[in-house]
C-alpha cells in the first residue's frame, strides 16, 4: 500500500490523504516512486470543479511529476529501472500535431494524477530528465517549461535578436524568459508588483514593465521593440488580449497560453486582419517537444527552473492554496519522497 491525494467531491476541503494499492507494471507499462510533483493553475481549477465539473471522480491531481523508475513491465525498452523520469501531460501525444481523442485523455484530469507516492504509468508517457536539476526542480518540466518551450520554438519559431513579450512572473512566464535568453532573444516582461520585475531583471529580462502603473502596456511594449514584438506570452486571456495585440508587430504571433482574467473578450479582428497577426493556442506540447527542450537544458546547465516554495506531501492543499493566491514568483513544488 502507498498514499494518495485525492477527492471524490470538488473543493479543496474534501482533498484527502489515503492509501491506495498501486498496480504492477503491465505490459508496457512502468512504476515510479515519485519524488516530487509541481502544482499548475489548471490543478487548483480541477479540484475546484471549475475546470470540467462533469470530471468523473473519485480524481487524484497534478499533471506534474517526477520520480524513479522502480519496475517495468515486459517489452519495455524506453526507460530502465533507476532512471529519473517525468510524466507527460498527455501521455499519447507523441509529436504532430493534436488530436482531440489523444489530449483529451491528460493527466491530472480525466487521467489520474501525480499526486501520490507511487505511480504506474505507459512506458511511452515518461521522458527522462536533465541530470543536472534537483527532483523539485524537474517537477516544474511537464506543463510549465513544455507550454513556454512550445509558445518560443515548436510554434514560434524564436532565434537569435527576436523579441518576446513575457506577462507575469508565473512558472510558464517564468520559463519563457529563461528559455528566450537561452535562445539568444530578447525580453520584455510584465508585473503589477516593482519587486517580482526587480526578480525577473535578475534572471535576464531585457526591459520590464509595470502593468498598473502602464494600464495601457501595448503601445510602449511594441516602442521597445522598435515596431512591435516578434512574440507575446499571452496569459492574461480577456482583460490583455487587447493589449497583446498592441504590442505585436504586423504578421508577428500571440501565444495564447491562459486566461487568468476571463475566458471571453470582444475580438479587435481588424486589428488581426490588418496586421497579419497569428494567433496560435497552445496546449503544453507533446514528447518530442519535451525530449528536445530537456536536450537544449542539459546544454545549459546553469539554467535552472524558479521555484517559489516547496511543500512536504502532507502539506499539499496548503501548496493549492499558495499558488492560487497569487503570491508566488515562480513554481510551487510539493516534495513527495
């Protein structure tokens, strides 16, 4: 028997620890004994209902998670019994584009989640992990780094002197201005807090900008770069949008990652039209996307993912909390092992 969070009713107060009996591998299949595991926005929504209230429950959470392989099934060749490895949000997209019958099926909701001591899992849904970062540290990849990685290359096509428009001091934020300045670009972010900017210059940041102070952030954004930014990090969702268009440069693209401020907003198309503007979705990114961003951090091995706080196992509705409230800078981990 091993422990798990989980809960059979939405809302964090009904998040419990119990014991489950973790299968043996199958055919194809590996066990982990997981180490530590990263909290998204998308996991405190999970738990609140107020991502897919029709989820089926009981549900244990986290799409994050790493830890050590400890058994294979027959016929598993990828991993080996000893390696460090994390599990992928969508566990059947392999590389290509999506398919809605494959990244419906992620983890962390409809699949179980990370959140527990023991995790069997398909052999094709883990990666191994660059050596040179700490298990709290690897627990960030999967959806955090993955979404930033895919946003900057796999659909951006960001190189050498491009600029980048970075909104927020969040883990996937974070990582687009750590994985720009691997890439050479050059970044502008975006805070309502002069300390979390004062953070981010430290990291890197080329330029930073005070959203309350500059309610109307566009038009200076695009100034910096000359003529608009090559590419927005768009997280904000409706009260941003505008202004990430704003900030764009004529056929330059806006990554459309999250929507903290609303899901719904009047679209300026014209603005769109007239520009050439690209605006690409994206949804993390599959493993190919995933092995290629480990192979470019094993090169550096002095990026390192931001990690605000980390949380003991039985802490783990107290690390919901912290991440939903705002305050950190950076990921929030929660140390399983």
């Amino acid at each position: 028997m091993s422990r798990a969070w989980s809960f059979d009713r939405f809302g964090l107060e009904h998040l419990r620890l119990v014991e489950v009996d973790e299968p043996a591998p199958g055919p194809g299949q590996v066990t982990l004994a997981v180490t530590a595991c990263s909290v998204n926005y998308r996991d405190t929504l999970m738990v609140a209902g107020q991502y897919d209230p029709r989820m089926p429950l009981p549900l244990v959470p986290l799409s994050d998670g790493v830890g050590r392989v400890v058994a294979v099934g027959e016929g598993v060749d990828r991993v080996a019994v000893g390696d460090r490895v994390a599990a992928t949000f969508a566990p059947r997209w392999i590389a290509g584009e999506p398919e809605r019958s494959i990244v419906r099926l992620s983890r962390g909701g409809p699949l179980p989640g990370m959140l527990a001591e023991r995790r069997t899992l398909d052999a094709e849904g883990v990666v191994k992990v660059p050596e040179h970062l700490t298990d709290e540290e690897a627990a960030t990849l999967p959806c955090a780094a993955l979404t930033a990685w895919s946003s900057l290359v796999t659909e951006g096509n960001v190189t050498a002197g491009s600029t980048v428009l970075v909104q927020g001091t969040g883990g996937v934020s974070l990582f687009a201005l750590q994985l720009g300045k691997l890439l050479g670009a050059r970044v502008m972010i975006t805070s309502s807090s002069d300390e979390k900017l004062e953070r981010a210059r430290a990291l890197g940041a080329d330029a930073t900008l005070n959203y309350r102070t500059t309610p109307e952030w566009g038009r200076p954004a695009a100034k910096w770069a000359g003529d608009g930014v090559d590419l927005v990090v768009e997280v904000g969702g409706a009260k941003t949008f505008e202004e990430s268009l704003k900030a764009v440069r004529m056929g330059g693209i806006v990554s459309l990652i999250g929507n903290l401020s609303g899901s719904t907003a009047p679209v300026p198309l014209t603005r769109i039209l007239m520009s050439q503007v690209r605006v690409q979705g994206i949804l993390v990114g599959h493993r190919a996307g995933f092995e290629a961003m480990n192979r470019a951090l094993a090169a550096h091995p002095t990026v390192h993912p931001v990690v605000d706080r980390v949380f003991a196992f039985e802490e783990a509705p107290e690390a919901l909390r912290h991440l939903r409230s705002g305050d950190h800078f950076g990921k929030v981990v929660i140390r399983v092992a």
